[in-house]
C-alpha cells in the first residue's frame, strides 16, 4: 500500500526566503506526482504535475522535482511572500482509475 | 474552460438524518469523478470514484454511498449521519486516470 510523508509538517519563515518542502513515497511505481495548495477551508489547487519520467516542472517562483528510484519529490518556493502562506500537499498517482494517495502536508507560513 | 461546482458549502446535520451533497462538472466529457474526505490531522481519504455512468467503486466500508446518474454528475449520500461522518468532503475530477486532478471548494459537514 502506497504511503506519502511529507516534511516538515509546518514550517515558519520570514518574507524573501526559498524554501524547500519534502515529500516521500514507499512505492516508487507510480505514474505521477502532483503538488496542491489548500488555503483555509478551501478547496484544493493543482500547482505542478510532474510525470514519473519527468525530473522537474516549473511554474513561476515553483519548481518540482522528482526522484522517482528514490521515492522523493521536492517543491522548491523562490522568493517567499506571505501570499505563499496554505497548506501544500503531496500526492502520488498510480495510474489506475482510483486517484491520488495524499501526503498530510505542510503547513506553511511567511511571516510579513 | 472546465468547471467544477459541489453543494452545499456548509450544512450541519443532526445524528441519524440523511445526506446529500452534489458535484458538477462543466466543459468536459466522460471525467473521471471522486469523492474525497478530509478530516482533521488525517489528511485526504478517497471514498468513492467513478469512471462512468452508474460505475461506482467503493475504498471504504462506511454507511455512505456514491452515485453518478449522468455524466458529469456525482452525488454523495448516507440514510443515517453519524458523528464520525463529520469532516470536510471534497469533490474532484480527471479526464483519464493518469492527468492532474481538480478539486471543487469543498463541502463542511458537522454532525451535531
């Protein structure tokens, strides 16, 4: 059964700094990773799709990369700013028809 | 551009009453649809998904059900609340099993 961690599971950090949040899996047979953002009480906004033959993806002040052999995947976050500040989750694929497997995420906070 | 809409955004119900919450889906055909849960400090647990009209595949035992009556449609239902139904349900869909996933806002559900 596949397993997702995520850490740290809450990490505090003053404006301007790059960040690096971590997530691993126990089966490294998937097909993709995604990363979320969930904001208080909302729902949950795809940020980067990294397939399984994929190193990295970018979007913006994000970057995702993907060891796959290893199980690990890290979102990196340029430039901090308190509009940064949610919830980021970590979810694998095995390419069937039964969704993601969700990490519990990181809760993130820039401090202004 | 495709949309999805899940109601209501908040109910509280008493222990035994009947539930059900709606999910849509516009601007796509044939999606794949889920029904996730998020309770507090467990992360998110799939509940149902659908590949199809009428095609429902359980993860959990539970006393919900899942249904999909027409082809971007999928509703979420119990004959009788229990405490520990309470949690935050989170509607989502994918067209194919192996692209990024969407999620709807959300649905806050507290069983009083």
């Amino acid at each position: 059964k596949q397993e997702v961690t995520q850490i740290p599971a809450a990490l505090s950090v003053p404006e301007g700094e790059n960040l690096v949040l971590n997530c691993s899996f126990t089966d490294s047979a998937i097909y993709n990773l995604q990363w979320f953002r969930q904001d208080p009480g909302k729902g949950l906004t795809s940020l980067l799709l990294i397939q399984s033959s994929q190193r990295e993806q970018t979007s913006g002040r994000l970057n995702a990369s993907l060891d796959k052999s290893s199980g690990r995947s890290t979102l990196y976050i340029a430039a901090s700013q308190p509009g940064d500040s949610a919830t980021y989750l970590c979810a694998v694929s095995g390419g069937g028809a039964d969704g993601l497997t969700f990490g519990k995420g990181t809760h993130l906070i820039i401090q202004p | 551009s495709q949309t999805i809409h899940q109601w209501p955004a908040t109910l509280v119900q008493p222990v035994g009453s009947p539930l059900s919450l709606e999910c849509t889906v516009e601007g796509t055909s044939n999606p794949n649809l889920y029904w996730y849960r998020q309770a507090a400090g467990r992360g998110l647990q799939l509940l149902f998904y659908s590949v199809g009209i009428g095609q429902i595949s359980s993860e959990v035992p539970q006393n919900l059900s899942a249904s999909r009556p027409q082809d971007r449609q999928f509703i979420l239902s119990s004959k009788k609340l229990l405490l520990s139904d309470s949690g935050f349900y989170l509607c989502a869909w994918a067209q194919g099993a192996r692209n990024t996933i969407y999620f709807g806002e959300g649905s806050w559900l507290t069983v009083v």
